[in-house]
C-alpha cells in the first residue's frame, strides 16, 4: 500500500481527475478509505460497477446519495458494456472548468488525464479494455492481475491511467472484510466460508427474505443467520447420516447462488444504512 501510495503521489500532477470504480453490491466496503487523503483536491468521480449483479433500486440510491456529495456516480457494467458511454460526458462535465482554461490558452484538443483505481477484482481493467476497446488490459475474475500503472488513450480527448488494485493495511470493521469476501475481493481461504455464508444469511433475511423464499421455499422468520443457512441446507437435502446438516456444504452452495445471481440482484450496503 505505501508503494501504490507514493507511486500515486508522484504522478497526481499529471492528472486531471480520479475515477474509482466500486462493486456496486458494496460501495462502501469496497472503497478505499484513504484515497481522498492520497489525492487531495482532485476532482473525484465515482463508477458503480457490477450494477447487473446489483439491486437497481439501491444503485439509484447510491448515485443519489454521492450527489448530494457533490460527486458524481454513474452505475455500469464493464462486461456488456451498460453506462459505458456515460462516462466520457461525465468527465467532460467533471473537468468543465479545465477544458475552459484550455481553450482560454488555445490548448483546444489537449486530452484530459483521468487516473482510474480501485481495489482488487473490481473491474478496474474491464472498465478500461470496454471503453478502451483494443483489450490491452490485464482483466481475470481473480485479485491481483494488474501489477503496474498503465497508459491508454481512448481517444484524442482523453487518457485513461489504469493503476495496480490494492487493499489498505487493516480493516478497522470487520464487516469490511467479510463483505468483500462475500463478493470476492478477497481471497476465500481469508474468512471461514461457513462464516460467510452465516453473514449473507443475517443480509438476506434482513432486506431480501421474499427472494430467499422464493429460491429456497422458505417460510417463517428467521433473525439467526446459522438457523438459516441450516434450514436452507434441509430444503436442498444437504443432510448427512444421522440427519445433521451438512453446513459447510450448504455455504459453498450459497455463497456460489449469491455470487451467480441465482438468488437475485442483491446489494449488501444501503446508502441511508451504511453511508
């Protein structure tokens, strides 16, 4: 983190604004808390990615929330390309001020430089190949692919700077850290799954328990994630001998069901419960 810290430091005054993209399932855990010291007076916008994989109506929440901020949030999906085209009117928006100056001192044509980061695994290079449209950019479904800062024009008005995702130090809440398990950003040998799986059961029972019904043909309330996960694994059939529940075996499953969208589109932070 003190290497990314530094290395973003130096090139700030080459930049002109900072895009960080966020899983739009967690946008709050899945920012980094020490950007803004890291950037200063920046301009700063925010891209909600994953937004097919979230609930469309806490997404619009979201971009509510951050523009009652003063900062601009727009949701996109990098793999089909849905908000893509937004963004570059987003950032001639943001950076009106500098393409005025520009024009004041005849610098018309001169690329606006938009510094994109995020954490691991948030799409960051998705984001960049999709608008980008030549794929030069490292993109897996895993943490950890972009090791180094990388250039891209897009076009003859601006310059994308794709940056290495990388998780602060410590989680000072340990929600942070099991969320973005839940949506793999961290690797699942961090936090027990069955853990995991207890946490999405509290989520799910709490803001999505007609679609846990529908799924897993549930009835009855449940305010106790374990009993939950175990009624679900009873509904599979995933029981051993002597009629005990196989939890380990009924977490794999849901967590996979959350994170194929088998449940639903589903968002694990509300902007007026976790903002």
């Amino acid at each position: 983190m003190a290497k990314t810290r530094r290395k973003i430091k130096e090139i700030l005054p080459l930049i002109d604004a900072v895009a960080e993209v966020v899983d739009a399932r967690v946008p709050v855990s899945s920012r980094n808390p020490e950007l803004r010291s890291i950037i200063g007076a920046k301009p700063l916008m925010i891209l909600l990615n994953k937004c097919d994989m979230a609930d469309p109506a806490a997404t619009a929440d979201w971009i509510e929330y951050y523009k009652s901020k003063g900062i601009t949030a727009i949701g996109i999906e990098c793999k089909t390309g849905k908000g893509i085209n937004a963004f570059k009117n987003a950032v001639k928006t943001l950076l009106a001020d500098k393409l005025k100056a520009y024009a004041d001192k005849g610098m018309v044509g001169k690329p606006l430089r938009v510094m994109v980061v995020g954490i691991p695994n948030v799409g960051k290079s998705t984001f960049i190949n999709r608008i980008e449209g030549n794929n030069r950019a490292k993109a897996e479904n895993r943490p950890g692919v972009t090791r180094g800062n990388q250039w891209f024009t897009v076009d003859k008005q601006l310059e994308l700077l794709d940056t290495p995702g990388v998780l602060w130090p410590k989680f000072e809440d340990k929600t942070v850290g099991e969320r973005l398990a839940l949506t793999g950003a961290v690797k699942d040998n961090v936090i027990d799954r069955e853990l995991l799986a207890v946490r999405l059961c509290e989520i799910l029972a709490e803001d999505y328990a007609d679609r846990l019904a529908a799924r897993y043909k549930i009835s009855g309330d449940y305010t106790d994630g374990y009993d939950l996960l175990c009624e679900i694994g009873k509904k599979r059939g995933m029981i051993m001998r002597g009629g005990e529940i196989d939890t380990e075996r009924t977490a794999n499953m849901l967590l996979e069901e959350f994170r194929n969208c088998k449940i639903g589109n589903i968002t694990l932070e509300r902007a007026k419960k976790n903002a």
